[in-house]
C-alpha cells in the first residue's frame, strides 16, 4: 500500500502539502482526515470538492500523527493519510441521520456494505452528540450481523460539547455517519480495544431513562446524583461526565461504560454516548490513574505479537483519556509507534467502536480502540 | 529536577570564554526544553490529583453515606427475615453444600428437641436419630449437586415415639458469585391433613358402599313391587274385557290409571336411581326407527284415543332408518313426551315429527319434535323444566300428576346420549318439545316404511304356547293374553316341569317366568338349548322377569333365551314380542 501522512493546523497548510505530496506524481484515490473544529471544515470540504478523491473523515477533539518525520498530539489541527489502495476494493459512503434512528442509520450502513461485498470490514465515524453509539452498532449488525468486523468512533468538537461533524469530499454533516468498507479478500482489517476503568462506589438503579436519556439514578434528577456525587457544577458537565462513565452491570456478560455527551440543565437529565437501560444497576467508574497506561502498553504488545505486519494504523481513543492522562497519554500512544514504525493516525473521540479479538463489536467509551489496515500479500 | 537546573546554572557560570558559549547554547536549550516538559508534565499531575482528590472525597463521602443506608436496610431485612422465620408455621433449616444444618428456625428446634445454636453442623440422623429415609437425603444432595428445586415432596418420620407426617420443599442456596453454597428446606407437618384426606377416603368408601346397598334395595323393591302391579294391571285387563256396569267399568278405569300412574314413578325413581349412581350405560345396537316409531304410534294411538285426541308421526322423507343407537333409551323419551302431551292436552291432536338435522358420511343427527295443542307453559317455568323434580303448577291447589322425574331423566338420558333437549311454548296454544341425538347410520340401507297404523293383529290360531310361571295370579293373565291371541296354552309352575313338558311335547314358543322354585328360568332356558343340540328346532323362548335392572337382558340371551317381557306388562307389550318372534 503506498501512503503519504501529513498534519497541520489550516485548510491553506492542508492544501499547499496535499499539492506538496501530489507533485511527484503519487495519485491517492482515499484519504482519512480527523480535523478539529476550529479547523474551517466548510473550506477544506470546497477545496477536496475540486480533487478527485474518497474522503472518511470526521471533527475531532484533538488529533495525532505519528510517522517516522514526526510523533505529535495537537489540538486545533487536523491529521491525514493519503491511500492509494486498489480500485473497486473499498468504498465510502455518507448518510444524513435527521428524521431517523441511530438504529436505523446503523441499519443502512449494514446494507450498504454487505450490497458493496461478500464479506465486508466496516469503518465508521458518526457525530457524537447526535448519535446513540449502541443502537448505530446495533444497527450495522442488523443485517451484517453480529461478527462483522467493525471499527470506528464518534466525532467531537474539542469538548465544546455543541457540534460535531463527519465529512467526505463532496459534504459536512454535523447529524449523520460516514462509513468506509473494505473487501476483506484484499485487506486485513484486525483491531484491539482497552479500557483500564474500574467501578467505584455503591449500585445504584436506573429508575427512569428512555435510549440513551437518563431522567433519574435511584429515583433523584440525573444530573443532581452526578453534580452530588462528583461535587461539580453544571458548567463541568458534560465533560466531567465523560471522564467518570457509568459503568453498566451486565450479568453474565462484560460490563459496558457509557459516558455523559449531554445535559439538560432545566429538565436536569443526562444524555449518554449510548444506551442506558430503564431498571439497569450502575455505578460510576473512573480511571484508577496513570497505572492504565502500563495496562494498555501491555495490551498494545500483545496484539504486536499477534498483528505485526501492517500498511497504518488508525487509533480511536476516548478524549476522557487525554483529560485523565494529559501529556503522558503520549506513552501509550507512542508504544504503538515503538512496536510498528507504521504510520499511525488517530483523534480523541467520543465513544468508540470495536472489539478484541473473537468478541462481538460493542459500542465503548473510555477505551484506546485501534485498528490495522494492511493490504494482503497477493492481491495487488 | 531543580539539582539538573543547578548544576545547569552552574556549567554557564563556569564558562569564561564566551566563544564556549556559544558551543553549549544547543545542547542547554535541549536540556532546558525537557526540563520544561516533564514540569509541565508534574503541573498536570498535580493539577489532576488535585482535581481527582476533590472527586473521590466526595465520592467517598457520598458512597460511605450509601453503604451505611444499605448496611442500615440490611439490618433491617435481616430483622424481617428473623421475625419471619421465627413465626412463620413451618420448619425453615438452611444446609451447608455436606448437608450439615447451618441454620434452622426456632419451631425446627422445638421439633427437635434441641436448641436451635446446638443443631448447627450436626448431620440429620444426629438431630433426628434413627432417621432412615435415604431418599430426602439423596434429593437434598440433588439440589446442591444440579442447582434445581424440588417441591412437594412428602415423607412419614418418626420421632420421639410420635409418627407425623411432613411436606417438604428444597431450594438451593447461592453467593454473590451464583455458586451453590447450601440449600434451605421448608417443612409442614401435614399430620392432620393425611389423618382427614383418611378419614375422607373411609366416608367416601361408606358412602359407596351406602349407595351400593340403595341400589340393591331399590332393585330388590322394584322386584317385589313389579309383581304385585302384574297382577293388578294384569287382572284389570282382564276384568276390563268381562262385562261390567257402566259405573263399575269407569271404577275399573280409575283402578287401572292408578296403577299405571304407580309403575311410571316406580320406573323413573329407578332409572334416577341409576343415573345419579353414574350406572345408566347406553345400549348401542343397531335398529330400524320407523320399528320404534311404529311402537310409539300404536301405544299411544290408543291413549290419545281415550282423550278423544288425534295422534300422528310424521317422519321426513330423508331421514336415516337403519340406525346404531340406545332403541330403549329412544322409546323412553318418546314415550315420556308423548304420554306429557297427552296429560296436558284436553282438545285437538298430538304430533310427532322426525327430521334429519345433520348428516355427514357416518353419523346422522335427528330431531324429534312431539307437538301438542295443550295448555302450555308459562315462560318463568321454562327454565327450570328440565330440573329434578320440576313440576308446572297449574294454579294455586292444583298439580298434574307426575314424579317430577320424566322431564330430569329425559334431558340426563339425551346428555348422555351427545344430544339435546329444549321445549318452545305458548300457554293456551299449546308446548312443542323437542330432542336431538346423534346417530351412527348402519352399513345396511334399508327402506322405511311410513308408519301410519298399528299392524293387523296376528292370528296363532292352532300354534302352542308352554308358559312356566308360578305365581298363579300370573299363571291366568298370562293364559288370557294368550288364548286371546288364539294360542293354544299350557301352564307349569316352575322350570323342571317345564322341561318335562318341553321333551314331551311340541310347542311354537315358550314363556319362562325367571325366580321360580324348583328350577329356575335360566337354568330351564339352557336345558331346553341343550336338548336342542343336534336337531335343527328351536323353540323361541320368553322371559317373563320382574328384574328390569340394566344389565339382565345379557343374562337372559347368555341362557339362551331369545326375548324378555318386563313385568308388568300388557297385552300389547306380550302381543309385541311375540309378533317380533313368531310373525
């Protein structure tokens, strides 16, 4: 696979390196980009309406680059790779989400991919304040079913919490998804997915939400138990909120965190990255501190030691990360660049979509969700 | 880090030679720019613990508030919990995974005998000794090994030289990591309950055999009353073809409607009798209808001619004829109708109509419509026709005699029979009553005869009838009906003398009374078969029974015998049978 990666902080410096990295005569055909919102996404979408390229991109809550001219995380900028990968082996495509579920958003996606090929890998990227990650995962698995392979995240606007955008070359969407397919008989798609957050405090119950809506915790407002528990003002959620999910209980199965990406402050309700179940028994969770960075360095090499050929690497990890972490997130993210050397680019998202191996994809917030795209040997 | 930006400052300081400055400036500035990095790196740090400190305090405080409000609730719960177990009526033990008692509430340890605190991790047969049953173990030992509950499970023990009966249930007990840990058991000492579910098994075998011996008794009555009527109805008859007064004729009149009256509530208590025992079994056979209808037409032709009242049957061109169904049970609730319509009726006529409701390739459903032009019934009396002992007052001093039975056993006759039974009526105008019944249509197709008038009297003049009876009031009925019929007869008092009779004689038909000294009618009926072997005569023979009880008929065809005459019977009833054999 031939690729070319670059980052910068505005659509002039986009333009004048793409127009840098295209001069020798590489001809990209696909591009991913995660830009952050004080970026001008308008302008950066005119200018790739004039190219003839496929555009996966999305608004993020800072981004980073690493490749063997530079090991950065900015925040105000935006990071790409160009692809020239093999025509008719991948596709993208973007759906508007208004008028719709994020079932049903999820639920087209599925569709479309399995209409594009017989067995498909899906990325997909959907903005984050307007989308249930849960039901748009449940939705793709609708008709792709439950072991498609499937990674992704949702967008975020620099934890202003207003609005976020997925973008391909011709249109910017601040309510829908993007979604880029691969055939699998040309490229590996494999990926990981780690949290590190432990549960903390006493169960507490559900007792009124509706989808992603939680009206009250143990029959007081939403917003009041978080405010009480965690001893913040309104102005800190819904941030705070995304560093302290709650963690639901699942019996007889893994337990799920979900993360505040909203808050009604009249109606004193909290809207959640994805589902949380009327009855479910919950407690908060927090990182345990800067020990999970050795946790996730650990599971960084072991999926090395299983997946050490790769083209790039794309990370999706949580922005509570980054907040929990500050400048040391930078190790667990540089001990993916230590093991490859492949150019890796990634954004600090909203939520996240993917899976370990043998484990059905899941909607996760708080993780370092990474996927591997690499072209198989004797397909070129 | 402040020793690296000591010996920092100190490495410039010693510089002389600005010249040498100028060589270090880069590699100052690298250490200068790390330094910075990992301050801003502790800045965060202690930013972020700062921060952090702030939440978890407050998480801390907020949870340790929690956990006292649960700790609080669980004292609560458990408080419950003790109280319940203390009073709740049954004895509550909770096991440990060897089935060695954990806990058991205050009842179990009055049970045993022991102080609840002293039973804990003692085994069963060391707080019961002598407990034997194997099986309550091996399924206590089933609920921790599979998980599952076990209910209802009821065992005799024995302790303290008291023998109790106790009903059980098991459950297994699980911790926070679903793994069985014990079980609890729930026991009721159901003693009282076997002794009564005992003492009812015994009323309810007092109760069979009380039912048992009323029905004996009422065939044994029923017995001695048929003979008795025999002879009046019998002697009546007779009486009725001598020359009489006008008067005496109409006093011979009320003497037989009397006696009449007397055997129709002397059937009816019999067949309740029966039915409420659940012993009225059907008698399917196949049979001719219009054979049946013609029966009905020519006994009632007759009533209805008394009243000076019409009578006709009328029965449907498509109506199946060759039948499988109970005739008896048929011509029992024609006859009931029939026999109401006629005492309800004063002017006009009666009709019967049969129609074929339903057919399908094997079965047939009639209807039987028995319509008359009498006083009707009143509508708050419909309902409750058909009940026991139901009967229409006609006005405030006046009832219709009847038993009350008729209508009761007529509706239980067709429910056991899978038909129906309803009445439509119009007082003043007159009552339609109406009966449907399912049939299985026979193999056999045979053509119906349109029933309109009794048949011609037969005539057996020069033919022989032996007749064994000993009752001699019988003896002169049975001999008058006969000789009416044109038969030459010959009479015996019992079943021995019959026989001689028989050998040495040559008869067309023989009467055989059944309970008769000497020899009886069965054994007289197999004699006769037996002397019959090898030759090809066979004389028909007739029982001549007052045992009507369901069932006799096989005993009489089992002998040999080829039809039975209930007593008391008329001369139409004598007239029939014979016809059925020798016409």
């Amino acid at each position: 696979m031939i690729l070319k990666t670059f980052s910068t902080d505005t659509v002039k410096g986009f333009i004048q390196t793409w127009n840098d990295h295209t001069s020798d005569g590489f001809h990209p055909n696909a591009a991913v980009i995660f830009a952050s919102v004080a970026v001008d996404l308008h302008e950066m979408v005119s200018f790739l309406q004039t190219i003839d390229i496929k555009v996966f991109g999305c608004s993020s809550c800072g981004e980073f680059l690493f490749d063997d001219q530079k090991q950065s995380i900015t925040e105000g900028g935006l990071v790409c790779v160009m692809l020239n990968l093999i025509p008719g082996s991948f596709d993208i495509k973007l759906i508007n989400g208004r008028g719709q579920s994020s079932f049903d958003l999820g639920n087209k996606i599925g569709q479309w991919a399995c209409e594009a090929f017989e067995k498909p890998a899906i990325l997909v990227l959907a903005s984050g304040l307007e989308t249930d990650g849960e039901q748009l995962v449940g939705g793709i698995q609708h008709l792709a079913g439950k072991d498609i392979t499937m990674f992704g995240g949702l967008a975020g606007d620099d934890a202003r919490f207003k609005e976020t955008f997925v973008f391909s070359e011709t249109t910017l969407e601040n309510n829908g998804a993007i979604a880029m397919v691969f055939n699998t008989k040309q490229y590996d798609i494999e990926g990981m997915a780690t949290s590190g957050w432990v549960s903390i405090g006493a169960d507490k119950i559900i007792t009124h939400s509706e989808g992603n809506v939680v009206y009250t915790i143990d029959g007081e407002p939403a917003l009041d138990v978080y405010k009480d528990y965690l001893n913040v003002r309104d102005t800190d959620l819904p941030e705070i909120g995304v560093e302290f999910p709650l963690l639901i209980k699942k019996p007889g199965s893994q337990d799920v965190l979900r993360a505040v990406t909203n808050v009604d402050i009249e109606k004193k309700l909290l809207i959640f990255a994805g589902t949380v179940p009327n009855g479910a028994v919950v407690t908060f969770s927090s990182s345990p501190g800067f020990e999970i960075i050795e946790y996730t360095r650990k599971k960084v090499r072991e999926f090395y030691e299983k997946n050490q050929e790769t083209d790039a690497l794309i990370l999706f990890s949580c922005m509570a990360r980054h907040n929990a972490l500050g400048p040391s997130i930078s190790e667990e993210i540089d001990e993916v660049w230590q093991n490859w050397a492949k150019p890796l680019i990634g954004f600090f998202t909203y939520g996240e979509i993917g899976s370990n191996y043998n484990a059905a994809c899941d909607f996760h917030n708080e993780t370092f969700t990474m996927v591997s795209l690499k072209q198989k040997p004797d397909v070129a | 880090m402040s020793h690296r930006i000591l010996s920092l400052i100190e490495e410039i300081s010693s510089i002389e030679n600005p010249a040498d400055f100028a060589g270090k400036k880069r590699l100052v500035i690298e250490e200068l720019k790390k330094i910075k990095s990992e301050h801003d790196n502790l800045h965060f740090k202690y930013e972020r613990s700062s921060k952090e400190k702030s939440i978890f305090s407050s998480l801390l405080i907020k949870t340790s508030d929690d956990l006292k409000k649960v700790s609080n609730n669980l004292k609560v719960r458990a408080e419950e919990l003790s109280t319940l177990l203390t009073t709740i009526p049954a004895y509550v033990y909770f096991k440990d995974t060897h089935l060695n008692y954990m806990l058991v509430n205050q009842p179990f340890a009055e049970l045993a005998g022991i102080p609840a605190a002293q039973i804990t991790g003692k085994r069963i047969q060391e707080v019961f000794p002598g407990y034997k049953n194997d099986e309550y173990i091996n399924k206590e030992a089933s609920v921790i090994e599979t998980g599952n509950a076990l209910y209802d499970i009821e065992e005799e023990i024995e302790h303290n030289d008291r023998k109790r009966w106790v009903y059980s249930n098991l459950a297994p007990i699980r911790n926070a990591a679903n793994e069985i840990i014990g079980l609890i058991g729930i026991s009721w000492d159901i003693t009282d309950r076997k002794l009564h579910e005992e003492e009812l098994r015994q009323s309810k075998e007092l109760a069979e055999a009380g039912t048992q011996a009323k029905n004996e008794f009422i065939a044994s009555i029923s017995h001695e009353f048929r003979t008795p009527m025999n002879g009046i109805l019998g002697l009546s008859e007779i009486l009725k073809n001598t020359s009489l007064a006008t008067d005496q004729m109409d006093l011979l009149k009320g003497i037989i409607s009397s006696a009449e009256n007397l055997l129709v509530l002397l059937n009816d208590v019999l067949d309740f009798s029966a039915i409420e025992a659940g012993k009225m079994e059907m008698d399917y056979q196949p049979f001719m209808l219009d054979r049946v209808m013609e029966d009905i037409s020519l006994v009632m032709k007759m009533k209805a001619a008394e009243k000076s009242l019409g009578f006709d049957i009328f029965i449907d061109k498509n109506v199946s004829n060759l039948i499988i169904g109970d005739s008896q049970r048929l011509r029992q609730i024609l006859i009931n109708l029939t026999n109401n319509a006629v005492k309800f009726t004063d002017h006009g006529k009666i009709e019967v109509h049969v129609k074929q409701i339903d057919h399908t390739q094997n079965k047939a459903t009639l209807r039987f419509e028995v319509v008359d032009s009498g006083i009707g019934i009143p509508p708050e009396a419909l309902d409750s026709l058909f009940r026991v002992f139901s009967r229409v007052k006609q006005n405030k001093s006046k009832l219709i005699a009847g038993t009350g039975l008729g209508l009761s056993i007529c509706k239980k006759l067709t429910d056991l029979m899978g038909g129906g039974i309803g009445v439509e009526s119009t007082p003043g105008k007159g009552s339609m009553f109406w009966f449907s019944l399912p049939f299985t249509l026979s193999n056999l197709h045979k053509q119906r005869t349109i029933v309109a008038q009794p048949e011609e009297t037969t005539n057996f003049l020069k033919k022989f009838v032996l007749v064994a009876e000993d009752n001699a009031i019988n003896q002169r009925i049975v001999s008058f009906h006969l000789q009416k019929m044109g038969f030459g007869v010959d009479v015996v008092s019992d079943g021995k003398e019959a026989l001689e009779k028989y050998l040495a004689g040559k008869y067309d038909l023989i009467i055989l009374d059944i309970q008769m000294p000497v020899m009886d009618g069965y054994q007289a009926a197999k004699a006769i078969r037996e002397a019959e072997k090898g030759t090809f005569r066979h004389v028909p023979i007739i029982a001549l029974t007052a045992n009507a009880m369901k069932g006799d008929r096989e005993l009489y065809l089992a002998a040999g015998m080829d039809e039975y005459v209930s007593k008391p019977f008329t001369y139409e009833i004598l007239q029939q049978a014979i016809n059925g054999l020798l016409g």
